[in-house]
C-alpha cells in the first residue's frame, strides 16, 4: 500500500513538472519574440515559391502558336483569347496551357481560319491601281468629283477588254480618299524636294464662294532646278 501511493505520488510529480516545463517554455517564447518568427516560417513555407507577375510580350502576337488567336489586353499583366472570349495570365506556359483546353479547342472550330476577307474581296491589280490613280488625277485638275461616279462606270464598260480598265470600281468616295490619302501626300512631297533649301515667294489672294465662306488661296513660286524655269504651283487652300 505504501508503495502504491509512492508510485502515485512521483506520478503525479512528474505530470506537474511537465506542465512546469511547457509554461516556462511558452512564456520564453513570448517573451523573446520568436512565435513571430515560427508563424513567419509556417506562413513562407505555405505559400510556396514568390510568384512575379510578367507583363505582355508583343513577338508573342507574331508567334505561329498564338497568332490567330491571342490579342493585346488593355491589363498589361494579362492577354485575351479571341476564340473563348476570355483573359489569360501573360505567361507562355499559361498561354500554351491555354490552347490544349478542351474550350479553346471547340471555340477555334467555329472560328475558320481561312475566312479571309481576300476570300470575299478580290484585291485591285497594279494596272488597275494606277488607272484608278491617274482618273482621279485627272478629276482633280480638270473637273468636280462628283463626276466619278459616272466616269468611273464610263471607263470600265468602254475599256472592258483591257485588264486595268475591267477591273475599275471607284465612285466619289474612293475618288476623295485617293485624292487626299495617296495623290496628295506624293506632290507635297515632291514639292518639298524640288525646293529644297532654295528661295520661294507665296503668293495668296482671298475669295468668297456663294454660301459667304471666306477662303484664302496660297500659292507657291520657285526655281525648278530641273526644268530650269520658274513654276508657280498650287500649295493649299484655308477656309
């Protein structure tokens, strides 16, 4: 009996210094500050490798992998998928990732790639290109524009056997836009060239069409270096 209770009596001993023992051990702990850095340790390791962000790469919109599909997003950090109408990480794993999923599979086959436009649209030869470029210089100098929309069916039922003149399809509108996006630029250009850093005179006069409209027309006067005279030529025209 008494050695029962002996045995009890260390028992119960060592139970309370082990509680002794952890609460000396938490209270260390606390004190110095280092369950900061356990949870610190615990928390880096959870989350594993630090993921930087990648921002979008313009070669990858010539890459033959995501050309036809990939377009620029306006969130640098991500691109957009034409086919499934959805974002995608700008990363190249993600991007090819991307591509082997059942979704963009299935979305790119209703997306035919050979749907072209030159499959509907036959583009313009160069003969007749440049027929179409000499009418509306033509139309330019000599008379109204709105006189294209007959002239250019003129031409092309007149002049049907011939290549450039089979294929001219121009009417005011196009007639404009060639005018001030091909026909102009060039002679500007022209112009500045023959100049070059010689003298020249503007010469200006102001008019008043019917609807009371105040226009200034300026003209330039310069040695042609070329032609070995002096030209006086059209420069612009200032509502």
């Amino acid at each position: 009996m008494l050695a029962m209770c002996y045995m009890l009596q260390q028992y119960n001993l060592y139970i309370f210094n082990s509680f002794i023992i952890i609460f000396l051990l938490i209270h260390y702990i606390v004190d110095h500050k280092l369950i900061k850095y356990i949870i610190l340790i615990v928390t880096i390791k959870n989350m594993g490798k630090v993921q930087y962000p990648q921002k979008f790469k313009d070669d990858w919109l010539k890459d033959s992998i995501f050309k036809d599909w990939l377009v620029k997003n306006d969130d640098t950090s991500k691109g957009r998928c034409r086919f499934c109408k959805c974002d995608v990480n700008a990363k190249r794993f993600d991007l090819i990732q991307h591509a082997k999923t059942k979704k963009h599979i299935i979305s790119s086959k209703d997306f035919s790639l050979s749907r072209t436009i030159s499959n509907y649209v036959k583009p313009t030869s160069v003969k007749t290109a440049c027929a179409e470029g000499k009418l509306c210089l033509y139309i330019a100098a000599h008379c109204s524009i709105l006189s294209c929309d007959h002239l250019g069916v003129l031409c092309k039922s007149q002049f049907n056997d011939s290549e450039a003149g089979k294929g001219i399809k121009m009417h005011r509108s196009k007639c404009t836009y060639i005018i001030c996006n091909s026909l102009a630029p060039h002679f500007e250009k022209s112009l500045i060239n023959e100049i070059g850093n010689q003298p020249f005179s503007l010469l200006i006069d102001e008019s008043t069409d019917i609807s009371v409209l105040k226009f200034l027309g300026i003209s330039i006067m310069y040695f042609n270096q070329d032609m070995g005279k002096i030209l006086i030529t059209y420069l612009s025209l200032v509502e």
